[in-house]
C-alpha cells in the first residue's frame, strides 16, 4: 500500500476494544556517528545549543557560520566540545551572500570521508517595524539571512545525501507578531521551502519554535511571565521531531489559548487546540460604541469601556480572566512599544477610529486609556452636574 503497488481498494479495520503498540520503522538515525552538519547561527542563541545537542548526539565535524567570530565564552564552550571529541570548524560570512554556503559545505567534506548529512539553519536577523513603515532595506535585512541564506545552502549541498535539513522557523509565520511583519514573511518562506523540498524527496523540517526561556533572542518573554521553551524541552523536541520525519510542526510552550489570538480560534487550524474555548468573536467597533452610548455618562459607562480595554489587554499580554485594576501602570504588567502597537492597532480596528503612534504610551493606565478614548469619540464618562439658579439675597 505505501509504494502503491497494490489493486483496487484497501479495508482496514479497527476493533473497538484492545491495545496495540505503535513502532517507528527502522530508518536513518536522527544523528549519525562520526558525520559532519552545519549549523548557520551557530556561534549564539539557538544555533550554539543545537550545536552541543549535536556534538552530545554523537556528531564527528560541526561546521558552525556565523557573521562574527566567537567571544570568550563561545571560545570555551567550543574548546570544550573538541576536547569532548568533536571536530569544530568555525566558517564566518554572511550565509545570504552566494559564496558562504558553498564554503561551508567545502569545509565540511573537505578530508574526502566524513560525510555531510544534515544542516541546521539557524540565522535570523530582526528588524522590526509595522508593514506600513518597513522600508526595502529592513526587508532584506531580514530576508536575506532566513530566505535566502536558506535557498543558497540548498544549492551548496545538492549532490549531498543528507539524512535531513532543518530550518528553524517561528511562531511568527503560525500566528503572527506584531510589528514583525518581514520577519513572519521570512518564516513563513521557509515553512513552504520545507514542503518544497519534502515533496522532492529531500526531507526537510520547519520548526515553528516558540519562545526559549534560557537562551536565543526571545528570552524576554520570561521576565514578562509567559511559559518559554527550556533548552533542554526544545532540543528534545527537535530530536522527537527529526526522528518522526517531520514537515513542519510549531512547538509552543504552555496552554495553546496563551498564544492563539482570540480571534483566530474558531479557525479549523486552531480550533482543535481550544476546544471548548468560548472565547466570543471580536466585536464590531459600530457595536461596542453603540452600546457605550446607550449607556448613561457615569459608572456604568466608563466600566464598560474599562472592561472592554482590559479585555484587548488581556489578549495582547496573553494573560488569562485575571482581573485588572484600572490605575495599574501598563508599564508594570511588561507592555513594550510592539506591545503598545499591538493594542493601539486593535483598539483603532475595534472602535473605528485612528490613534497617534503614542497614544498608548500618553495613557499608561487602564483609567487613563478609557479617559483617553472617550475624549477621542465624544463620549462624556461623567455625568454633567446640575446647577441651581442663585437664589436672590
């Protein structure tokens, strides 16, 4: 049945009660003794720990790129890979560039015998802006260490009979990021570039990784109270995933609502994950304004408008029904400038309207935003007090 040798149609049938064992057929080790991999990125973050997960592995020759040579304690940590009894060639350039691929598959197969049978394409480069503001040269500054770094070592090893080629990718391309646009463009190039490739007979794998916690440039969603990836989890995973033949998989840390926006849950791709959810869909800006303004100027206004607030800032920081007070600073809950564009970005979608880049940050508590916005739409939050005529003396 799997080479299609067979006629007509195939029954199968499973009984209702039992158990069976599943095994992984026998294949092409995830690492091979003595063999030779590449690593692009792999002097920092990601890339150095993939490295030494490799060497533990039982990799002969790591070929590790990177754009700038490696510091004291990168020099200690490859020392220590050597004397363990893995050969380190350290290859610097730029992997976009046409000549740095080439170079390190030269230098991986450069004795004659080891051979090369797998590259970890690690390098990323961030530069962040909104899509209405990225200019040619961010794009490419991002574009051309993922895309076309990517494109080039595929060139370079054609001809090579690799066990796999992996490329981390990132939830940005899954889910989206905000001001992250040319980066979750890059990404998602890549997550077809493995299909690509796959469907080729060349097995390649796209990580959509989350954030690390211990390492990478993603370790800030730590200090904010999000779950992250240890290093030991994500190698774990990479290992799980290479093994089982993996396309493209997004590895993600923690509960999935944590990440999946609100809005994208009843999604088929994403509704599995949530199920049960009961998250209500966005509400429409002509909505929520209309019920603000059948409601009478005073508390029961500007709680409202508060608990519609907390509820955009609930999903932006991924938190949970946890409750807000409306005078916590937002700068205290770990609001950013990508996550202060996030909301404003949101706030001007679900009420119509069009806010300063800084509005947020002119309005650093839940209270102030509500004043804010209701100035902004002509809404009074406090009722007019009446006056009585003076009476004469």
């Amino acid at each position: 049945m799997a080479g299609a040798r067979h006629i007509g149609k195939l029954v199968l049938t499973i009984p209702q009660e039992g158990e069976a064992e599943a095994v992984l057929p026998d294949g092409p080790l995830t690492v091979r003794k003595g063999a030779a991999y590449i690593v692009t990125g792999g002097l920092r973050g990601l890339g150095l720990a993939t490295a030494r997960w490799l060497a533990r592995q039982g990799a002969g020759h790591l070929v590790l790129n990177g754009r700038t040579g490696p510091d004291g304690a990168v020099a200690r940590t490859l020392g220590e890979l050597t004397a363990a009894g893995t050969r380190i060639s350290v290859v610097l350039g730029d992997i976009g560039r046409p000549d740095t691929a080439a170079r390190l598959v030269s230098a991986a197969t450069a004795d004659g015998r080891t051979p090369l049978r797998g590259v970890v394409h690690c390098a990323m480069v961030l530069d962040d802006a909104v899509v209405a503001t990225i200019r040619d040269d961010q794009l490419g500054r991002v574009w051309g260490p993922k895309a076309t770094g990517a494109w080039r070592l595929h060139q370079a090893t054609e001809g090579h009979r690799l066990d796999w080629f992996t490329v981390y990718s990132s939830m940005a391309s899954l889910l989206g990021n905000p001001g992250q646009g040319a980066y979750a463009a890059a990404n998602a190039w890549l997550d077809d570039f493995a299909a690509w490739r796959s469907a080729r007979g060349l097995p390649t794998l796209a990580v959509n990784w989350g954030p690390w916690g211990e390492t990478g440039v993603a370790t800030g969603f730590a200090d904010r109270g999000y779950r992250t990836l240890t290093t030991e989890e994500g190698l774990r995973a990479l290992g799980v995933l290479l093994a089982h033949r993996r396309v493209r998989t997004g590895v993600l840390p923690g509960e999935p609502a944590t990440w999946i926006p609100a809005a994208a849950r009843h999604l088929s791709l994403f509704a599995p994950l949530t199920p049960g959810d009961g998250t209500p869909a966005a509400t429409g800006g002509d909505d929520i304004r209309a019920r603000l303004a059948a409601l009478p100027a005073g508390p029961a206004r500007r709680t409202a408008l508060e608990s519609y607030l907390a509820e955009h800032i609930r999903t932006v920081l991924r938190l949970s029904s946890s409750t807000l007070d409306p005078q916590t600073p937002l700068g205290s809950l770990g609001f950013d400038s990508l996550l202060a564009m996030e909301l404003r970005v949101r706030l001007e979608t679900g009420l119509n309207i069009k806010l300063a880049s800084n509005f947020v940050w002119q309005h650093p508590t839940v209270a102030a935003l509500a004043a804010g916005l209701a100035e902004h739409m002509g809404l009074e939050l406090t009722p007019h007090q009446a006056t009585s005529p003076a009476t004469p003396g």
